[in-house]
C-alpha cells in the first residue's frame, strides 16, 4: 500500500485543525439565542482587533529573534492595554471595564499562544502545532453547554477557558533556555511583518466589529454569519499559501501558475457548493438570524471576497518565498500610509455618515484591501526582480525547512 506523502498529511492535519477551530463560530449561531450570538460577536471581534495589534507580528519575530515567554507576555499585554485605551477613545462601547476585563484577558492569552504556536509550525513540527489548533477548538465548543443548561456568561467564561487552554498546551512549545534581549529587533521586524501580513485582516476584523456594535441586531448576526460561510475561502487561501511555502523550486512560475490554478478550483468550487446549498435548503440557516437579510448580504460578500483571495494568497506566497527584502520593506512602507488613511475612513464612516449600511461598509472594506492587492502587485511585478537571499528577509527562512 501507498505511502500518503507527508506534504498531503501536513496539509490535511493543519486544514483540519483550522476548519474545527474556526466551524465553532458557526456552531454559536445555532446554539445562541439572537442576543446571545451579537453579544458574543460584539465582543470577540472587538478581541479581533486587539489580537492583530498585541500580536504585532510577533511570531515572526520568535522565528528568528526568539524571546522568554515572559517578556512575550509583557509586550503582549502592553499592547493589548494600549490598543484598548485607542479604541476606547473613538467609541463608547468600552465604557464598561467589567465587560472589557474578559476580552483583554482573552486576547492576552490567545495572543501569547498564538505567537509561541506560529513558532512550531516555521520548525516543521506541525503535529504539535496542530494539537494545540485542536485544543483552542475544544476551548472554545466547552462553552456552549455551560451556556445553554448552566446559564454562564459567554465571554468571562471563555476567557477562563483560554487560560487554562494555555497552561494545558504550553508544554507543547519550545522553551529552550533564551537569553536574547533584543527587543528593539523584535519589534521592528514584528511591526514590518504585521504591516503587511495583518493589513487585510485588520479590514475583515474591523468591518465586523463596527457592524456588530452600530447596526441593528437582525442585520448584524446575519452579515456576521454570512462572513462565517465566506470565511472558508480564506482558510483555503491560507492553506494553498502554507502549501506553496513547502515547494521545493521557489521560482515565479512554478509558484504563481499553482497558486492561481489550485485558488480558482476550489475556492469556486466552494463557492458554488455553498450558494446552491442555501439556495436549495434555506431552512439549514440558524434562527437566530433573519434569512431574507442574509440572502441580500451573502452572494454579494462571498462574489467580492473569491476574487480577492484567488489573487491574494499566490502573490503573498511569491512576495515572501521569492522577491528580495526591498520589496517587501517598499509594500510595507506603502501599507503603512493606507492603513492610516483607512482608519480615519472608518471612523468617518461611524461618526458621520447618516443612514450607514452593509453595502456601503462592504464597498469601503472592498476599496481598502483592494488597494492593497494593487499595490502589492504593481511593486512586485516592477522594478529589479532579485532572489530571496538577502538577509533580514521579514518572513524567516526557516519557512522552507517545512517539511515537503
């Protein structure tokens, strides 16, 4: 019988991992009362946010500048204290400390976790890696009987979950005795990789986090469950990015021609099977959410997000597998600027557009990450084409020692 090659067992185990993790909150729509599941969404979104900034690219800093978790803690929570102070300043939904606690809590831990996690999988140990997707799933479904028959409060019972998921999985990660004090490198080369690897997210976790805090509750749970059935288009995306990561030839053929062709197949072919299913059977939709809104929202989320991330996924591959550090220092210089400009959109949008909806917040999502793929692709594709040999490179190289 037939070896199944390790490259196709990595990309199962790890598309697994991330499916099971990810499919929970789908679960909460049909679990939660109405109420329950925009509560949940307000207040994990607004963790979204948090955890893109106290992360701030740090795994890749621990890829090739690895600190002690304790000095990982610190600088975690410093951040997360200060992008809470930001957001607090802009919108008086955390007015409340009480219900901000557990989100801070919350993104501290899964923060930490994340970047110590990021770090097995750049060392090939991907089983490991995996294990601890696995248990921030288990985490996270634990919740939902202890909601529905013992009436506990969805986020501070979350938060003390993802402590103890943490302690549970930290013998998982490496802790090897580290004396770098670096700090000032680790940051600088963790704010050049969120620049550019966290710029998309940024959108996707802020549009959600404005609908869910500013719209009415009917509209904010069914465009928050239409982007939970669109969101698999990124996890494929990211899994096509993780598998091309492994070529052995990186060369700007091989890699864009794959990428393009696998993103198409099954990103349409997802998209396809999803719409013709809720066509088909409408009652599958949870009731917690109004299916005549999400039948307007879903085709028109779904269609902008496929052919951003058909384009996405292979050019990022290329961007850090193949180009040399001077583009990628240029794309993150240019993403600076239109993250800046991004953010006062935003807060436009929330503060002084009278009668805002989903299509208008969709359009402005769509004009930014956009932006940004257009820009990645004018500065790749122009100018001096050099090898990924230059050091300091933002994504370590240690990418390649994934096993194939």
């Amino acid at each position: 019988m037939k070896k199944i090659p390790d490259s196709i067992k990595k990309f199962i185990l790890i598309g697994l991992s991330l499916f099971l993790f990810k499919s929970v909150f789908i679960a909460y729509a049909y679990t939660f009362s109405q109420i329950q599941y925009n509560q949940f969404n307000q207040s994990y979104y607004t963790a979204s946010i948090l955890i893109l900034f106290a992360s701030l690219g740090f795994n890749i800093s621990q890829t090739r500048i690895p600190i002690k978790t304790i000095a990982i803690f610190f600088f975690v929570t410093i951040n997360s204290l200060l992008t809470y102070f930001v957001l607090s300043l802009v919108s008086d939904t955390f007015s409340n400390i009480t219900d901000a606690i557990p989100v801070i809590i919350y993104t501290i831990f899964v923060s930490a976790g994340g970047i110590l996690n990021f770090r097995l999988l750049f060392d090939g140990k991907y089983q490991k890696y995996s294990w601890v997707m696995f248990m921030l799933a288990a985490a996270h479904f634990i919740i939902i009987p202890g909601v529905l028959f013992f009436g506990l409060s969805i986020f501070p019972s979350l938060a003390v979950l993802i402590v103890i998921w943490f302690f549970a999985v930290y013998r998982l990660f490496d802790k090897e005795d580290l004396k770098n004090r670096n700090f000032r490198e680790y940051y600088k080369l963790g704010f050049s990789a969120f620049v550019i690897n966290s710029a998309v997210s940024l959108g996707l976790a802020g549009d959600k986090f404005i609908v869910n805090h500013f719209f009415a509750t009917d509209i904010a749970n069914a465009y928050t469950f239409a982007w939970g059935l669109t969101a698999p288009i990124f996890y494929i995306g990211t899994l096509i990015e993780k598998y091309l990561f492994a070529e052995p030839k990186p060369d700007k053929t091989r890699i864009l021609k794959k990428g393009f062709i696998l993103s198409l197949i099954i990103i349409s072919a997802y998209t396809f099977g999803i719409i013709t299913i809720i066509k088909l059977f409408p009652a599958l939709l949870p009731a917690a959410i109004s299916k005549e809104i999400f039948g307007h929202i879903f085709i028109f989320m779904i269609t902008g997000y496929s052919l951003y991330v058909i384009l996405h996924f292979p050019l990022n591959t290329y961007l850090f597998k193949v180009i040399d550090t001077g583009k990628q220092k240029k794309i993150s210089l240019y993403f600076s600027i239109i993250i800046l400009i991004s953010i006062f959109m935003f807060y436009y949008l929330i503060n002084y557009v009278p009668g805002l909806n989903y299509q208008m917040l969709l359009a402005a999502v769509w004009i930014y990450i956009f932006t940004l793929l257009i820009v990645k692709m004018v500065i790749i594709f122009t100018g001096k084409e050099d090898s990924l040999s230059v050091k300091g490179n933002v994504i370590s190289e240690e990418i390649q020692e994934i096993p194939k």
